[in-house]
C-alpha cells in the first residue's frame, strides 16, 4: 500500500516537532526545510494537524509549532486511515480510470487486497509517533532528562 503525499508530510511534520525535543519551537519554514518538503505543502499540513490539536501553532514573530502530548501518542495508522483518500488499493470498479475490470466478478483479488490493506493499518496502529523518534518529548520549560545509562555531567553541582 502506498500513503498518499498528504499523508507522508503530515507525518512528516509531526516526526520533525517530535524530534525538536524539549518543545522547540519551529516555524513553518524550518520544517519544510528540515524535511524537504514544499512550504505550501508544509502549511496544509500545519493546518489540519492543528485542526486536530495534535499540534500548537503560536503565531507571531517568536511564534511556531510544537507537537502536543496527543500528537505524541498519536496512532499512526489511525492518522493514516483518516486521511486515506482512497477507500480501497485497487479500482474494480472503474471509478478513477472510467474504465471498470472485466474480471471483477470473478476475482479475489479485490478481497485480498483489503484483507492486506487492514493488516498494514493494524500494524500501523500499534505505532506511535512518540516511538518514530528516539528522545521525543513535550515541552515543559525543564531541561532534559538524561537518559539512563548516559553520564551525568558533575560541573557546575554543588552538593
């Protein structure tokens, strides 16, 4: 199954305010150039990720995007299958090419393919954004927590 361009810079978008980490900020601009997408396609997206408070926007300028605790704990397959525009993987029917199959009566193809269409979106389903992106936090104001294992830098402790 392919993702429509749509899909892919939302999830793009997401993935890059995720991998800000401790809330940075980011314009617009800085995530179309961090993913390298088109800004006006950029934009869309913005647009309907904060239509679905996945995402704050401040506006202004010291303005910009930062993901929200739902946009983190996002299911993938859940924002994949919403913005899905096609109901299935292939056209029987002939609606997009105006030409319907001749063997559609007798094939099984077309079940097969939302059988493995399904399967692909429950296996997304069980994806986070948060799990896309190693580090991905909310921004709190508060520096980063080391992670474990990771040194703990002494200078400038008193104790």
């Amino acid at each position: 199954m392919k993702l429509n361009a749509y899909t892919d810079v939302c999830l793009r978008v997401l993935m890059s305010l995720a991998r800000g980490g401790g809330g940075r900020r980011m314009t617009s601009q800085q995530v179309a150039d961090s993913i390298g997408v088109p800004y006006n396609h950029v934009i869309k997206a913005v647009s309907e990720l904060r239509r679905r408070e996945l995402i704050h926007v401040t506006r202004g300028r010291l303005g910009g995007a930062v993901i929200t605790e739902a946009g983190l704990d996002l299911r993938v397959g859940a924002l994949v299958r919403d913005l899905s525009t096609r109901p299935e993987v292939i056209d029987c029917d002939g609606l997009e090419s105006g030409h319907p199959c001749p063997l559609a009566a007798a094939c099984s193809l077309r079940g097969a393919l939302a059988r493995a269409r399904e399967a692909f979106l429950a296996e997304l389903h069980g994806v986070r954004i948060r799990d896309l992106v190693p580090g991905a936090e909310v921004a709190l104001g508060l520096p980063a927590m080391p992670t474990e294992g990771a040194e703990v830098p002494s200078e400038g402790i008193d104790m």
